[in-house]
C-alpha cells in the first residue's frame, strides 16, 4: 500500500477488494458528514473516490492494461475478478512475487 495515492505500478486483487472495502466506508462516513458539514463531506468523498480510481488503474495494470480502461463502464467491477499477469510487465514487476532479499549480518 506504499503507493497508494500513485498511478505508478501493479495492485493486486486482495489489495483492491481492501481499498474498495475502505472506500465504501469512507463513502459512508462521507455521506454522514455531508448533512452536518457539507463542504467536508464533499471533500472527503471525492479525495476518497480519486483514491480508489488510482487503485483501479494500478489494478487495470496489473492485468497489462493502460490505467485508462477505467472509464468503461463495469469494468472496475471486472477487475476484481480478472487475475493479473504473471511476472513482469510494462508497468513494472509483479506485485505477488514473495522473494525477500535480507542483507546478510
């Protein structure tokens, strides 16, 4: 989650159902402020919705897909399903490769 607020890299599909279940609170908490305190509400939901379209393009990457593909209608629902490509890919290294490299004490 180092990159979150980027465009930049791969995320995987546990890591976009976890920002989509944040998302969906912070649209609730958003709706609630947006009563008492619109301008609040209307700055929290949309800074969190812009968040969640940058997990969706770093998503829509890790299936080796422009960021762009995004704009098509369901298709961020799609991607929670779609696996993402195995390796690298032009949008840099495959973010479920588990090698840890520890310096040697």
């Amino acid at each position: 989650m180092e990159n979150l607020a980027t465009m930049k890299g791969r995320t995987t599909r546990g890591q976009y159902a976890g920002l989509f279940v944040i998302y969906m609170v912070l649209q609730i908490v958003a709706g609630a402020l947006a009563a008492a305190i619109p301008l609040l509400g209307m700055v929290l939901g949309f800074g969190s919705w812009g968040l969640m379209l940058m997990a969706a393009g770093r998503r829509s990457q890790d299936c080796g897909r422009s960021g762009w593909f995004v704009i098509i209608p369901f298709y961020a629902i799609w991607i929670f399903f779609e696996p993402g490509q195995a390796g690298e890919n032009r949008f840099g290294p495959d973010p479920r490769d588990t090698v840890v490299t520890r310096p040697l004490v």
